[in-house]
C-alpha cells in the first residue's frame, strides 16, 4: 500500500495569530513552512517552528521559491492590517496553484474582498479562532472545531460517502473511539440529538466531543 503523503502547510504573517496557527500546526506533527517579511516576528517562533524563514509574500517569485517541486496543500495568510499585502499574497498563491487559502480578515468587509480574489476560507480572528482553523485544516474531513477543555474539542466532520449506514448503538462509538456523538446533521440541513437507534449515514455531518487523537481515528472509520 502507498503511504499516504503528508500535507504541506504554509504560514504567511507571524502576528500574534499567525503565529499560534503556525505554532499550533507544529504541535500537531505537521510539515509547516513560516514566513513574514519582519526579522523579529521570525526570531520569536523559530525554536518551535524548524522551517521558518525571512521573506515576502507579496513577490510572486519568493512565494514561488519556498513553495517548491513539493508544493503547498493549504497556505494560510495572516499578514493582518495590510490590506494590500494580504491581497497580493492570495493572488500570487492562487496563481501558483495553492487550492485551499485561508486568511485573517481585520473586518467584515475585508472579507468579501479577500474571497473575490481567491480565499477559500477568511478568519475574523481571536486566539481560538487560530486554534480552531488549525485543527480544521489538517483534516479533510473536520470541518468546523471547538475547544471545549484542555485537550477536548467538539467536532464537526463529514461522513464519507463509502461508509455503510449503522445505528449509534451498533457501532458502539464509546467505547470503540472514547468518543461521544451529540448531534447530526442530515444533508437537508436538518439538525437533531441522536439516539441509539438512530442511523450514521453516508453525507451526514456528525457533532463528537472527544481528544483530536480519537477523533481522527472516528473521522478515518467513517471515511475509510
């Protein structure tokens, strides 16, 4: 069997957010390339980070260099309060081919901006929100993340669409993942508290509460 191959993140921006989403990333065992244009902001997360360089985004052939034969499978612009910089980076990793382009909007209106020119995903942030879209964008599966407390989150994720229709009670999730389901959204859009008896069918959204590590175990079983 093929191993399968590791994403490649990339981090644009070590503010105070960019840095705990790139910070965030490395603690989770991810490949993450850092870069801001500012000497110092580097200097403060290069001992956490060991691929965290100098440079500017907003030249197409910098971004060009550092993204490499290897590419980048989600880059995430944090620059912040430069509009211009922010949007010449999306373009410029857009144009490189970099599908998925998560940025930090300052505000609501920025964000209609930053979509029209490429962002996939546009983050008005806090310290949380940077955590959540870290976990989020590891997975192609998760889709929206909460901390609840210390290492337990509350998840939503997508139900492949090989998966074969169980109830709750037959797939013993409890036990089986450590892992408990407090909601399910239908593809209609409808939304319930599920029971035992109830069905885990290909298409749905599922809400679980448990650690990361079990969770993805849960999002690989029902993806697999």
């Amino acid at each position: 069997m093929r191993k399968k191959k590791n994403k490649n993140y990339l981090v644009i921006g070590l503010g105070r957010f960019g840095s705990k989403v790139a910070t965030t990333l490395a603690d989770m065992g991810c490949d993450v390339l850092a870069i801001d244009i500012n000497e110092e902001s580097v200097q403060g997360v290069s001992r956490k980070i060991p691929h965290c360089v100098i440079a500017d985004a907003t030249k197409r052939n910098v971004l060009q260099e550092f993204i490499g034969k290897n590419g980048v499978d989600v880059a995430v612009v944090a620059i912040g309060n430069n509009l211009q910089a922010s949007i010449l980076s999306i373009v410029n990793l857009k144009n490189l081919g970099v599908k998925k382009i998560a940025v930090r909007a300052d505000s609501f209106d920025h964000k209609e901006l930053f979509e029209m020119v490429g962002a996939t995903d546009v983050i008005i942030p806090e310290e949380s929100s940077a955590i959540s879209l870290a976990n989020q964008i590891i997975s192609d599966t998760i889709v929206d993340y909460y901390n609840v407390s210390g290492d337990y989150g509350m998840y939503k994720l997508e139900v492949g669409e090989k998966f074969k229709a169980k109830s709750l009670i037959d797939l013993n999730l409890r036990n089986a993942f450590d892992i408990n389901i407090v909601g399910i959204i239908k593809e209609n859009g409808e939304f319930f508290i599920p029971r035992g008896s109830d069905l885990l069918t290909p298409g749905d959204t599922v809400v679980a509460v448990g650690i990361k590590e079990k969770i993805d175990k849960f999002a690989s079983f029902v993806n697999g």
